[in-house]
C-alpha cells in the first residue's frame, strides 16, 4: 500500500532499481530483521530507544525500499520528540543491507523522507549519528540539546527543515507526549 506521499515522491520512486513505499504493519518483522542485520547486538538497549518506547512511528514517514524483485533493501523510520514545548524529529534507525550500500539508497531515503518531512509541516529534525556522513544531508551539531545519557554528544546532530528552527531551542531531548 502506497501512503500519502507528495506527487514528486512517487516520480522518485520508478527509479529503476528501488521503489519507496510508505512502511505498513505487514512490513514489521521484515524491517525489523534489517535492522538486526546492520546494527550491532543490543541496538534497543541504545538511549535513543528510551525515547521511542510506548511511542509510535511518526505515521506516513517511515518509508521502505524495495527491489524490482520485492527485496527490502534500506529502510528509515522517525518518531516524534520534545524538547521543552518544541517538537521534533528524531530519524532513525535508517539501514541499508549490507549487500546494497554504497549505491545512494540511504540517500535517497534521507532526502525523500526529509522532504515529506517538510510536507508534513515538521520543522526540524534530529539524530544521533555520525557527522561526517549527515554532514552532507545539511545536519549538525546540535550544542544545545542533550540526549539521554550515555550519549556522545558529538554525535547529537540536527537540521532545521524551515531556517532557523532550532535558533533558541535548548535542554533535554524528552518522549513526545500527547
Ligand atoms: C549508513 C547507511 C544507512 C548508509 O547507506 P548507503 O546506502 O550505503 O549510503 P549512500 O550510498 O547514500 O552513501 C554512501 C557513502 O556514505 C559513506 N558512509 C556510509 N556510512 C558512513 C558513516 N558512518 N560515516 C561516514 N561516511 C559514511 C560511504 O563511505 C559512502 O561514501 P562515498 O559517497 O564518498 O562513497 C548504511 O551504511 C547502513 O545501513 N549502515 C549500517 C547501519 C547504520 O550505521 N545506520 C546509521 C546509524 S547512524
């Protein structure tokens, strides 16, 4: 089932080696054993999963990669956070099968999810990650908004979806509430 992704998404997605689809339940376990495959043992166990405990996956956001055949190649999935009164979003986990990176999937997966993102009327993001390769995706380091620890802050990066949505914003990453 395709989700309500803008119009220039689905154009993106007939690229001939991978086609993007909106993540349904029947995706679950698929995307699930993904992860398990390109992350390290006990990834749960990371601070990061604190935060999405109890909570949904921002609905329409979390996207799939699927091949001509059907294999799930890379997979991204957001959840909502707070920081004070402002909302954000975390991305990840984003994953690509050992056997498919380096071909621009993650990018792709970024840069679509990012731009339904905006669609959607969020307004800036966050993630904890490795700078040198969400650098080029427009993120950086965020000195002002502390993840729960043990969390490299170097590692705590963000982008503003409309400029200067982070301007002002500071203290602890906290679960989204109702
Ligand atoms: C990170 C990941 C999603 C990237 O997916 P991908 O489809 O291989 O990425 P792309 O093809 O768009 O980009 C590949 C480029 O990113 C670089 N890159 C990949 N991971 C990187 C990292 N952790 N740090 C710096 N650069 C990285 C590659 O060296 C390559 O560089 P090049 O363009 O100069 O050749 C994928 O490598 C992956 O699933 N890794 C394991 C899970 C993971 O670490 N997820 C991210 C959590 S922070």
């Amino acid at each position: 089932m395709l989700g309500p992704l803008p119009p220039e998404t689905e154009q993106r997605s007939l690229r001939p080696l991978y086609e993007l689809k909106t993540e349904v339940a029947e995706d679950r376990h698929e995307v699930e054993a993904l992860y398990d495959t390109c992350f390290a043992p006990g990834r749960e166990a990371l601070s990061s999963y604190r935060l999405r405990d109890g909570v949904p996956p921002v609905a329409g956001l979390s996207l799939i990669a699927r091949d001509a055949q059907g294999v799930l190649g890379g997979a991204i999935r957001y959840w909502p956070v707070q920081i004070s009164a402002a909302a954000a979003l975390l991305l990840g986990p984003v994953a690509v099968h050992p056997t498919r990176q380096g071909e621009g999937l993650g990018a792709m997966l970024i840069k679509v999810s990012l731009d339904h993102a905006l669609d959607l009327g969020w307004e800036r993001v966050m993630l904890v990650g490795d700078a040198p390769y969400y650098g080029r995706f427009g993120f950086a380091r965020l000195v002002q908004v502390s993840m729960p620890p043990p969390t490299n802050p170097e590692r705590v990066l963000g982008r503003a979806l409309r400029a200067g949505a982070w301007d002002g914003i500071k203290g602890d990453v906290m679960r989204a509430v109702d």
